[in-house]
C-alpha cells in the first residue's frame, strides 16, 4: 500500500462523473456496489474508496 501512488482529487472527480453515468445518477451507490466485486486491483478498490470518501455526507 506504501508504493502505490496518492490518487489525485481529478481522478476521483473523474470516477465520481463515471460512477454517474454507470449508475444512472447514483454515483455513491454505485462504488459502494462495485467494491462488492469479487477480483478488483488494490488500485481500483483504492479509488473507489476515494470516491466514497468524497460523497458520503459529513
């Protein structure tokens, strides 16, 4: 986990906009869904973690 690079704030803003679109609108919804999946790379779970990070309310 050290070596992997920090996922800038672009990248999730991008996932967050792609989640969207996969998930009709639901882009919360739709990481939380994902990271369900079996097989997914340290970096994708990592990225979808960003992105639930940014859109769970505080």
């Amino acid at each position: 986990m050290l070596t992997s690079p920090a996922i800038s704030d672009a990248e999730v803003r991008a996932e967050i906009w792609r989640l969207g679109t996969r998930h009709l609108g639901w882009p919360l919804e739709g990481a939380l869904q994902e990271l369900e999946a079996e097989g997914l790379s340290t970096e994708r779970k990592q990225l979808l973690r960003a992105c639930v990070r940014k859109l769970k309310p505080r």
